[in-house]
C-alpha cells in the first residue's frame, strides 16, 4: 500500500506541475500507470494521447538496433584515429627521413669540398641557425590525447506519450540528449509528465517540444544522429526532412503502418505517396520494403546523400526499416543499379526484376547508361499470359547481416532486458537464414494451387532446388515463402517432375496450369534429401514464427477517438463500455472476420 500512495503523491506533483492552466486533470484515479522495460507512463482513462501496447515489439527492436549502432560507432570512430594517428606517423617518418638525407648529403658536399682544397670558412652559428633547425610536424591526437566520441543525439520525431523517448534514456547507454516532438499539446503534456514521473535520468537526458516535426527537422539539419519516425500511417511526408537532419553515418528508424496501402489496396495512392506502384502477389509485405526503401533513397538523393539500410522488418501490421545515411555524390550516381522494375503474370504470379541502370567499365572509367530491356515478352513464357509491372522497389540486399548477427547477439545477451524477447529474437533468427541477395519469394503454395497439384514438402522442395545447384531460403515475412536465385524456369520444372510423379486430374487447357504442364521439363529435379535443406535455426528446432501473445492484438484507436460498439471486433468486447448487445458485436466480429479472410486471399 505504501508504494501506490507513493506513486499517487508522484503523481500529484507532476499532475499539478503541469495542469496549472486546467487542461490536464490532477486526479490519479482518471491515470494508470503502464511500464515497459525500465520506463513507467502515466495513461489518461480518455485516450487522449495515443498508446500502442501492440509495439512493444518495435521498441524493443530499436532499442536493440540503437545499441548496436552505437557499438559499431565506437569502433568507426576507434578505427578513425587509429587511421590518422598511422597518417602522422607516417608523415613524421618521411621528415625526419628527409632531414637524415639532407645531413648526410650536406656531410658529403662537406667532405668533397675539403678533398679538392676549397676553402672552409667559418660562418657565425646564429646568421644559419633558422635554416639548420628543421620544423617538427605536430601531432593533434597525440599532443591533445585521443579525441573522445561525444554522446549520441537522438530525435523521436512523433512522440506521444514519450514512452519510447524515455525507454531510449534509460535503457541504452551513449545516448545524451533524446528530444521528443510532437504537435499536439495534449500529448506534450503527457509527455512532460511522463518526463518527471521518470525521475532525474529522465529529466536530464529527454526533452519534449510542442513543434511540427518537418519544420524541426528542416531547422536542424545534420544534427542527430538517430531520427526515429513512428507516425499512425505513412511516413511519407516525413521523408525529406528526415534524411537532412540525421548527420552523416547517421541511422533513420522508420515505420509505416498503411499496409492497405504498400500491399496493393490502392496503388494510385501508393504512387504518390511513395513514388513506386505496388503489386498484389504472396511477396507483397516484402514488396512494400523495397518501396519504403525507395522511397528514402529518392528523398536522400536530392541532397547528394544516399541510404545502406541495416535490417528491414516486416512485422505484425506494419514495416519498419534501419538506414544509415551518407552525404557523398559520386556514390549516389549507384541508385538506379539498386532499383528494379517486377514484372508478374497475371495467371502464374511468375516474376521477372529489370534493373533501372548499369554501369560499363572503359580505360578505367565507369559510365553510368540505362538498364537493358525489356527482360519478358509480351507474353509469359510459362503460360502465355500478359504481365503487370510495378516499381520501382530497392532490389539491393535489405539487411547487413554482420549487423544482424550483432543484433541478435546483443538481444540473447540481455535477454532479461527485452520484455518482446521470443518474438524479436524468433524475428532476427529468421531474417539471419535469409539469402540477402535475392528480391522478393515464391510462396510453395501457390505454386502448387496454380498447378491444382498436392504440395511437395518443404524439405523436399528445398532439396531439389539445392540439388539443382542453386541456393534457397526462407523468409521473414511469410512462413511458406521461399528465396531462391534459381530463375522461374527452373521452379517450373521441379513442379512438373514433381506432379509427373504426383498426377493431378484434367483441367481446362487454357487455364495457367494446365499450359505449365504441357511442357516437357529441361531439367529432371533430384529430390532427395539434401543436407543443407533445413537451416540451422529448424534442424535446431529453434522458434522462428510465433503467434499473437493475446485476442485482438494489433494496431489501436487514433488518440482521442471514442471507444464505442463498432471498435469491438478491434479491440473485444472487455474494452468497449457499457456493451450489452452483443448481437451488434457479433455482427461486427463477422465483418471483421470476412475482411480478415478477404485480405489473405488477395495477399
């Protein structure tokens, strides 16, 4: 009983702190306290100020991202004077090299002149002794000691309630300044005395400021090192202020939670907020990557910089990606080698990448010329159907699996830390197994419901494409998914043996299908058990896809929206209040639930 009236006379004081102008109540009964890792946040009963506990997985992966980010800054920056210190003492060897040769040089004129009789004349020893005392070159890192690395400054551009600025203070070391926006006075509000109730390290380190984000991002240019973007929906209007404020070598952390959106639900609206046109197949989430990816690399290009993203994760509702960003306009001229067109038929989902640019090497120069095409026919050549083309997505690699490897090092080793640890771990296991080289999968099922045919197994699928001499994969973003460097024709005929062997019955001719297999197989696919065919996560039978901790978990109301009976299919009926009718709600879980089934049929 003791600690909860001493939390209440907390909160009285940062209540009363704060609520002197009368917007925000004093009364701890209308609060309740929430913690995660080592941040508590006071929550208002009305929803004033938006709060997703659905993201513990995101913060708790950036904080993992943010950590490591900082270790291998510590080692840039260590690698950074060591290299300059070998600089200066190379350029200190040359001179006093340099003056050992003039001596000696000088001795020997000396001696010359001595062994043919010239006359030696004795000069004064002050009139030359500016000229004999050669400058010593000065050492800054030696003589002013190793520079130290200064803390990092992050910038979380939509903050809310400011529990992720207060779990980045408190929980990751390195960090000197965490400063919190948002343009909402309500959740400033919050924020402040969210701050306070946080105690001295909250205070010292995290700072809230009632602005809007683009023009703060746009008055402080180069000035973070981390900028988190977290926005309810699409980050695109971010995007251009955000890639001029991170300072060079700096990381973007951003999410965007319109999947409706990147998936395919609406790719007019797509295209002009992301500038790529996306394609409703199996890889649409990791599809809707590569536009996000894209998306900032065309934002980070207009001011000669350009982005190396570090993970890409797909995950729950949303897609969240780790850049870093480089100022340097010779290496920005690479872009259109890192972006793609996909072409997909309409009746097979067989899909084909035309790359923008590339590059030809001549007497030591490299010229930049567009890319050759168009790599597919009018007609698909493994069903005779017409192609729809999208893009441009990033086709370069979408991790850094030395960062990966770091990451998930560092989250195993502080495991007691991480209240999402099994879902960010399972998470990182997995994309840690993902080819990096390869854009975009093939889902095993729906190479088989194209073939009307019972489905091979995993292992088996796996094992004729590796017998076939070619690398697979799984993926992160769908549990079926496999990446394979092998090109569709040879998919194609591991699927014909494999039905040759397991007859499926007579279909319509002209259907996609049945012209698949009307083909005879140039390769005869090997499907005995290969022994690379199961990663080292599955042989160790190590969870890499769990499910949803808990009923209705997903993404919540906007702040300030009431909670009434139409939200109780979104957040269950326990939640909305004052709920007796319960045919109203069941009607809405129907909806709900054919929605649900609507949109995995179309993804």
């Amino acid at each position: 009983m003791g600690e909860e009236e001493g939390m209440k006379e907390n909160l009285h004081k940062s209540s009363s702190c704060n609520g002197s102008n009368g917007t925000t109540s004093t009364d701890p009964n209308e609060y309740t306290v929430i913690k995660e890792g080592e941040a508590e946040i006071l929550m208002h009963a009305k929803n004033e100020v938006f709060y997703n506990k659905t993201q513990v997985n995101n913060r708790d992966l950036s904080i993992a991202v943010l950590r490591t980010f900082i270790s291998k800054s510590k080692e840039e920056h260590a690698s950074m004077l060591a290299k300059r210190n070998k600089t200066a003492h190379k350029a200190l060897e040359d001179v006093s090299s340099g003056r050992v040769e003039e001596e000696e040089e000088a001795k020997s004129m000396h001696d010359s002149g001595k062994l043919n009789g010239a006359c030696e004349v004795q000069m004064d020893p002050s009139q030359n002794e500016s000229c004999d005392i050669l400058p010593e070159p000065v050492l800054t890192t030696e003589s002013k000691g190793p520079e130290e690395m200064k803390t990092h400054r992050v910038l979380e551009a939509l903050s809310a309630s400011g529990l992720r600025a207060l779990r980045y203070a408190r929980e990751v070391e390195g960090i000197g300044k965490v400063v919190a926006l948002d343009n909402d006075k309500a959740s400033v509000e919050a924020c402040k005395r969210n701050i306070k109730f946080n105690g001295s390290v909250a205070m010292s380190k995290v700072e809230s400021h009632l602005a809007d984000a683009r023009v703060f991002m746009l008055t402080h240019p180069k000035e973070f090192d981390v900028v988190d973007l977290d926005p309810y929906g699409s980050p695109s209007v971010f995007l251009d202020s955000a890639v001029q404020s991170v300072v060079d070598g700096g990381m973007l952390m951003c999410t965007a939670t319109d999947m409706a959106v990147l998936c395919g639900g609406n790719g007019e609206v797509c295209y002009s907020k992301y500038g790529s046109y996306p394609l409703r197949g199996k890889y649409c989430h990791e599809m809707a990557l590569r536009i996000l990816l894209a998306c900032i690399e065309s934002h980070a290009n207009r001011y000669k910089r350009y982005i190396v993203p570090v993970l890409s994760v797909q995950m729950d509702f949303y897609v969240r990606v780790f850049v870093r960003i480089f100022s340097s306009a010779s290496a920005m001229k690479n872009t259109p080698l890192k972006l793609s067109y996909v072409y997909q038929c309409i009746g097979c989902d067989s899909f084909h990448l035309q790359c923008l640019g590339r590059t030809v090497e001549k007497n030591n120069s490299v010229r930049y010329l567009p890319g050759f095409g168009p790599v597919v026919p009018q007609e698909c050549s493994d069903c005779g159907k017409k192609f729809n083309m999208g893009g441009p997505i990033w086709s370069a690699p979408i991790h850094d699996q030395e960062w990966v490897a770091s990451i998930l090092a560092n989250v195993k080793s502080m495991k007691d830390r991480y209240p999402a640890y099994d879902r960010i771990s399972a998470v990182l296991t997995t994309i840690s197994e993902e080819l990096p080289d390869v854009p975009l999968f093939v889902s095993l099922h729906n190479l088989c419901a194209t073939l009307k045919c019972t489905s091979p197994s995993a292992v088996m699928f796996r094992s004729a494409v590796i017998n076939a001499g070619y690398r697979i994969s799984g993926t992160h973003v769908n549990p079926l998914g496999l990446k394979s460097d092998a090109s569709m024709d040879v998919i194609w005929d591991i699927m014909r043996c494999w039905v040759k062997s397991h007859p499926v019955k007579a279909q319509s001719p002209d259907q996609s299908g049945s012209v698949i297999l009307a083909k005879e197989p140039t390769l005869q696919a090997n499907f005995a058990r290969a022994v690379a065919s199961l990663s080292k996560a599955q042989a160790k039978k190590v969870a890499r896809f769990l499910p949803n901790p808990e009923r209705h978990w997903g993404p919540k109301l906007r702040a300030g929206r009431q909670i009434t009976s139409k939200h109780a299919s979104l957040l269950g009926p326990e939640a909305v209040p004052n709920s007796n009718n319960h045919e109203e709600g069941d009607e809405h879980n129907s909806k709900r639930q054919k929605t649900d089934n609507s949109n995995n049929s179309l993804s």
